[in-house]
C-alpha cells in the first residue's frame, strides 16, 4: 500500500482501532465522498420503485403531513449526519414549500397565486375538493344550469314504441 493511500485511511480513522484488514477497507469506502454520492443517488432513482411494494393502507400512512415531514428530515439526516442542520433544512423546506410556494396557501408569495383566489374562495364552499376539482365542479353546474333553461320548454312528447311491439314487430320480419 502507497504511503498517500495509508495515510488518507489512517486519517479516516483517526483513533478507531481495526485490527482487521477488512475493517480497514470497509471504513475507507463508508467514508468516501463519492460512494456516499453515489448511493444517495442511487436512492433518489431507485426510490420510486419501492413504493411499488407498499399496500393501500400503508400508502395512506405514508401521505401523511406528519410522516412526510419525518421522511424528509430523515432524508437531510442522512445527507448531512448532523441534527440541528438536517432539522433547520427540513423546517425552511416545509416553510417553502408547503406554505411560500403552494398556490393552496394563504401565505403564497408567488403571482401566480392572486389568480388563484377565487378558486380558493370556491374551495372553501366544497370541503375535501382540490382546486382542479372545483373548477371542474363549477364548469358542471354551469352546464347544468345552461342546460335546465333549454329544458324549461316543454319538448314534443314522442312515445317509444313498447316491448311487445319491437318483438312483434320482430317476428313478423322472421317470418317474411
């Protein structure tokens, strides 16, 4: 081994005692930068796949605000093995994102968020409707009420001919 190699591995160490040469290898590859990158960016690509695996039940746990946010903080932990750092990021990336940045929120500082206020407004109306869901809700009962004013007229009664008719009517084609 280099005397370079020795060094860096001595210095990761740093007063852990690894009698085994394995131990020393193992430390020196937890400890490298760019494995750490690359298994974190192994674990942003592959994530996804993993919810696949998850039932109904357990996905419903999972969307939970307070199971998300605990996801996130263990995600910023583990990025920055520190505490008080990865508590501070989740706190800023819940203020950005959940509250600054959401169209939903009162506290949305972005322009886009003043055209969205009536739809708001109209969401207060309907409990448990997304925004997309009440414009839709609202184009619907347009279409209706458009719909009942054409319908106050009263429309020509037609008579449709009845069961026993079509089948006779049937029949007397068979038997031509």
């Amino acid at each position: 081994m280099s005397l370079p190699a020795a060094a860096s591995i001595g210095s990761a160490l740093q007063g852990a005692t690894l009698s085994n040469p394995m131990d020393i290898i193992l430390t020196s590859i937890n400890s490298n930068p760019y494995f750490i990158g690359l298994m974190m960016l192994l674990l942003n690509i592959g994530g996804r796949f993993l919810s696949l695996e998850i039932s109904k039940e357990q996905e419903k746990f999972l969307s939970m605000p307070i199971v998300r946010r605990f996801l996130l903080f263990a995600v910023l932990f583990v990025a920055t093995r520190n505490i008080l750092i990865a508590a501070a990021l989740t706190f800023v990336m819940i203020l950005l994102i959940g509250y600054l940045c959401n169209e939903n929120s009162e506290l949305c500082v972005w322009k886009s968020c003043s055209t969205k206020k009536p739809v708001a407004e109209a969401q207060a109306n309907y409990t448990g409707l997304t925004a997309e869901e009440v414009m839709i809700l609202k184009r619907l009962q347009d279409k209706q009420a458009a719909g009942q004013k054409k319908t106050d007229e009263p429309a020509p009664v037609e008579t449709s001919p009845s069961a026993s008719q079509i089948y006779m009517t049937s029949i007397q084609q068979l038997t031509r």
